[in-house]
C-alpha cells in the first residue's frame, strides 16, 4: 500500500512525542519541549533547526512538505539513517485510526530484518522508555571526568573500560552512551565510577555522559583496525557481527570474500546479508574538507538480488560521508550524505547511481573547500556543498548486500599527497 508523505510526517511526529514524553496540546508542542527537540537534534545529526522551522512543523493546519534536510533531521533523533530508512522500515497509521494505539511496522532498505531483531525495535519503540525523562537542565558545580581505557590496543571486539565522576553534577538521573545511538543509552550509578562496554565494529565513536536530559561530557573513542577487517551482519542493526577468518582475502588483485568463503565460516547462506570490509585508522593530514578518494568495486553476480546494493563510508572525527550504488531501475534507493547535507532518491535526480553493479565500478571522491564531486567512470555525476568542518579522515567501510570486491583503493590529502593505497596485489 502506498501512504502519503504527509501520513510518513505525521507518524515521525507522533514517535518523537512518544520517546520524548512531549504533550500534544491541540497539535503544538510547549516552547521548551521545541527547544529541547532543537538542541536533540543538533546533537545527533549536526543539522540546526530553528524554532520557528520547528514550530511550522508542529502547527496544527501545517499542510506543507518540509524541506528534505528537515527530514532528515527529524528521524536522526530516531535512530533512522535518513528519511528514507525511515519511510521503508515505518508504517504510518491511518489518520482516522486511533494514533495512541498503533506502532510503527518495520520493513528493510537493503536486506530484510531478523525476526528476531524486528521485535527487539518494535520493543523499542514501543517499550523502551528508561522512566519519564526530566526536562530539567542539569545542574554543574565542578568538573566532570570521562575517561576509557581499551583493554586490547586493536581490533575488535574491544571492551572499554570507563571512568567517570559526576559528584559535581545534580541531576534525577545519569546514562552512558557508546556512541550516536540512543537505543544503546543505560543508566548509571553517579555513587559509581567504572562502568565497562564492548564495542563489536570498528569505527570512530564518541562515547557520552548525560544527566537527565544534556549531554555533560564526551569521550573519543577510535577503534582501529589491523589492514582491512571483513565482517558479516544479517542486519544493520545486528549488535555482534559475523567475523570472517581467512588466511587469505586478496583474490586476483582484489579484496574479495566470496560465497564459498563464507559458507566455510559457517555463514546461514539462506539469509540475506550485508559484507563489510573495514579499514579503521588516522588518516594523517587528511581532512574532511579537502581529499579525495578514488576506489573500483563489483558486486558477485552470483548474489542473484533484484536490487544490488554498495555502500562507501568515509569516517570523519565529527560526521560520516558516504556515496550509494545500486541496480538500474531501483535508483529510489539511493543516498548520497556529505557531512550535514544529505540527498535520496525520493526527492532528487540521482539515477546516475543505477549501475550494472556486477561489473566493475570505478568511483572517485573529490573534495575540494567543502564541495564534494562524485564522478563515476571518470564523469562527473553529482555535486554537494557542505558548510561544517567535520575533522579529520578516520575511517573506510565497504558495504555489499551479499558479496563483493574491491579493485583498489587511493586516498589522497587537500595537497594532492598519497596518503593510502592499496592495490591488492600480494
């Protein structure tokens, strides 16, 4: 069935009042509960919305589709992507059906949900609540300490071990948060000041300390790879993924795990599944802003899917790049985010990015003063401005839906340096 964008909004809406206990006084929301939403969504998504934007939104007689970075922002303090994800895994309620008692039914963007895992969200936004949130800012006194120690230097998985004091600090209650997934918040002790978490995917994470409601303190942390490390997940939202064990990736010139490799690992081949290679480490001298990035990658044939699907991840210190590709004729699928400025293929012309995926795709990156140029083939395709500064360069990840491989790989810094290649030819 087919729903309406303005079902979708209305539905986004709804969840957000829900997570955060808001009060729906006629169809607005109280200045302080926008305010709160405003400063919740910078934090996750980087993406600043004024009030007066947010307060449009929420206005009772509100007809209008807002702007897609608006989207976008919206769903970030939902733990979705972006407002496809969004839109594909949610269900909107009919507007003439009781809102209170229905919930949101989970479809996939790339792969299909464990059953298992639809519930443990379903739960979620149903059920997980950790107590009615206070609103109330926190109050400070003295110095806050968050502080971790790895107890392996890398790799994965790798516990952490935190130490924290908010003896300064007064508040209702205190969580720790791994990284920008709320879903993953737990309370705390404040009388405490250890508390240990195992982080199973490398990346680059910042780790925070909240009291009631505000973010009081943020801790780095860079889990880093040994080279590039091949893993599985049957869903994005898999907490421990499949680590595949093979003396020997590099196939042919190319960084390849194959069906046949992942059967031996013992791997469900009768589920669908997302193959990520990651490359973890401190890209040195190379920021957000200025670099490039040039890759060759194909997806197996074998893999049978109707809608192929590549991902390419770039970690920044502060946000995340990445570029989609997908098979001719499900370009709706697409997305393509720099830093805070996000397009998808329900809003924008991207069909450039439908490729013939089983045959060998030569994707290049160049960014140069904030503006990011996406070429396929050595054409240009696609071009994004970005405003923020996002740090420096601190990861690759590689995502197939089923098995694929990677030709090359050359990163270069704003002064046109090689600061990584790989070519795969051991």
């Amino acid at each position: 069935m087919n729903y309406s964008e303005r079902e979708y909004i209305n539905l986004c809406k709804q969840l957000i009042e829900e997570k955060f206990h808001f009060e729906n006084d006629g169809g607005t929301l109280r200045q302080r509960d926008l305010e709160y939403l405003a400063d919740s969504i910078e934090e996750r998504s980087g993406i600043k919305l004024s009030l007066s934007t947010l307060k449009r939104v929420w206005k009772k007689d509100y007809g209008q589709t807002p702007h897609p970075s608006t989207l976008q922002a919206l769903v970030s303090v939902l733990g979705f992507k972006d407002w496809q994800e969004f839109k594909l895994k949610a269900t909107p309620v009919s507007s003439i059906a009781p809102q209170k008692e229905s919930h949101p039914r989970l479809f996939k963007r790339w792969i299909a949900l464990p059953a298992v895992a639809t519930l443990a969200i379903l739960f979620w936004l149903i059920a997980f609540r950790p107590g009615k949130q206070d609103k109330r800012k926190p109050i400070v006194k003295g110095p806050v300490t968050l502080t971790g120690n790895k107890t392996v230097s890398q790799g994965v998985p790798s516990t952490i071990v935190f130490n924290y004091d908010v003896s300064n600090v007064i508040a209702d209650s205190f969580f720790f948060q791994q990284a920008w997934n709320n879903m993953e918040k737990v309370k705390i002790d404040p009388k405490e000041h250890y508390y240990s978490n195992i982080y199973y995917y490398p990346g680059f994470h910042k780790a925070k300390l909240i009291a009631n409601d505000s973010v009081i303190k943020r801790f780095r942390v860079h889990i880093t790879t040994n080279d590039w490390l091949p893993l599985l997940r049957y869903s994005r939202m898999d907490e421990v993924p499949v680590y595949i064990k093979k003396n020997k990736s590099v196939v042919n010139g190319a960084l390849h795990i194959t069906r046949t490799d992942l059967d031996s690992s013992h791997v469900n081949m009768d589920k669908d599944f997302i193959l990520s290679y990651f490359n973890v480490r401190e890209f040195k001298n190379t920021y957000s802003d200025n670099f490039s990035l040039d890759t060759k990658i194909i997806c197996d044939s074998s893999s049978n899917l109707a809608c192929p699907a590549f991902e390419l991840t770039i970690m920044c210190e502060e946000h995340i790049f990445f570029v989609d590709l997908t098979g001719k004729g499900c370009e709706r699928n697409i997305g393509v985010k720099m830093g805070e400025v996000y397009h998808d293929g329900t809003t924008s012309d991207l069909s450039a990015f439908g490729r013939d995926l089983y045959h060998w795709q030569h994707l290049q990156i160049q960014v140069a003063h904030k503006q990011a140029t996406i070429y396929l083939d050595d054409k240009p395709v696609h071009v994004i401005t970005f405003k923020n500064d996002f740090g420096k360069v601190m990861g690759l990840n590689y995502n197939f839906t089923g098995t694929g491989a990677i030709d090359y790989v050359k990163l270069k810094n704003g002064e046109g340096k090689l600061v990584y290649q790989d070519e795969f030819d051991k």
